[in-house]
C-alpha cells in the first residue's frame, strides 16, 4: 500500500502526525507562562468589575502583571494535554487536572506561606474549601478552549518568530518574573509573619515593613486571608 492511500484511508493518523510535531523548548514554556498570567490577570480584573466589586489588583504578585497561578495553570495544561486529539479527553484530564493544581497551590500556599488567596468553603461540592466539582468541569470546558481553538494557533505563531528573537525575549522576561515570584514571597512571608507578631530581625525584613505594610498588602492581594 502507497504510503498516501494509508493517509487517504485514516485521517486521524494526519491528526495524530500533526500533533506529535508540535515541540516544546524552554523559551515557548515562558512565553506561554507569559500569555497565561496576563490572560488570568485580566479576566480577574474584568470579572471584578462586571460583579461591580470596581477595580481590583488581579496579578498575585508585586510589580508584574502576570498572575502566578494562572502562568503556571496554562503551562501545565498545555504540557499535559497539547499532544492530545480527542476532545473527550482533553475535557476530562483538564478537569481532574485543573482540579488538582488549584487544590495543591492552595495546600503548597497554607503550608509554606500560611496564608489562602482563595477559599470555597462556602460553596456547593467544595474540596476542603480549594476547589470545587462545579469549578473542576469549568476548567475541564477551558482546557478543550485553550488547546483546540488557541493552542494550536499560538504554537504556529510562536514557531514563525525569529528564533534568536524569542529567546532574548525569554530570557529577559523569566529574569523579570523570577525576580518578581522571589520579592513577592518575601513579602508575603513577612506579611504573614508580622500578623502572627513577630518583629523583623533583618534589614530586609525592616524594609519588607516599610515598604509592603498591612495596608500595601490588603490592597495588592484583597482575597489573602492569614490563617
């Protein structure tokens, strides 16, 4: 059998061929990260308004625009699920998936921060207050959105840019970011701190207070509660 009347009597196997040509390097997960934070951030900040709560800070972090939660969810769905062609599938690993990273961020975040930027303990089939059933079939519906309808064209875009380009850029950025995630935690722990009553023994800890006091911090983080 000539190899084109194998492709001509299963089309799936071009769907599959085309999938497994889709590559992953380090310079596209940042960019990703990149387009997923600032996406996350935005539809944060929308949905505030359209609740009519008014302007809110969304981004999660001091000095980026780039929500952490939602970078790293993009990345992680798209590591999981880019090379997958069913529909039924992307549904189903995205929703136990997405599940799963907001239930852990939520216990890694207590654990090491004490503190919860989210809880939904009052809503319907929760999960110990960090995610719930309804939520989990929400990310499963986003998943087959992202992967099929935007993945698929952003990897195209991502791979006609000049190479040497997007690697500056990557490397710029992930610094950026790096260093944002690194003072952010600082804070936050100092934060955390603080409230429980402990006075700042250091330099850093004393700048910490200056310039990331109670008040600084209830406004860029709204929703983080010091348990």
């Amino acid at each position: 059998m000539l190899k084109s009347d194998f492709l001509n009597t299963d089309e799936n196997v071009i769907c599959i061929d085309e999938a497994q040509k889709r590559t992953m390097n380090v310079y596209k997960a940042v960019m990703i990260y990149l387009l997923g934070g600032i996406v996350g951030t935005l539809w944060e900040t929308v949905l505030n308004l359209v609740r009519g709560d008014g302007f809110v800070f969304c981004n999660g972090s001091l000095f980026t625009p780039f929500n952490f939660v939602y970078g790293f969810g993009a990345l992680f769905i798209i590591l999981c699920l880019r090379r997958q062609t069913k529909t039924w599938q992307v549904f189903f690993i995205g929703m136990l998936g997405g599940g799963a990273v907001e239930y852990v961020l939520s216990f890694l975040e207590e654990l090491l921060m004490g503190t919860r930027s989210w809880d939904y303990s009052t809503y319907p089939l929760n999960l110990n207050g960090r995610t719930t059933i309804p939520y989990m079939f929400f990310w499963g519906f986003l998943c087959v959105v992202v992967i099929f309808l935007l993945y698929m064209p952003l990897d195209a875009w991502l791979d006609s840019l000049p190479q040497k380009t997007m690697r500056v850029m990557a490397v710029v950025f992930a610094v950026i970011v790096v260093a944002d995630l690194v003072l952010t935690l600082g804070a936050i722990l100092r934060y955390t701190a603080r409230n429980n009553g402990a006075e700042a023994l250091t330099f850093i800890g004393r700048l910490y207070d200056r310039l990331c006091d109670d008040s600084f911090m209830a406004l860029r983080f709204p929703s983080m509660k010091v348990k």
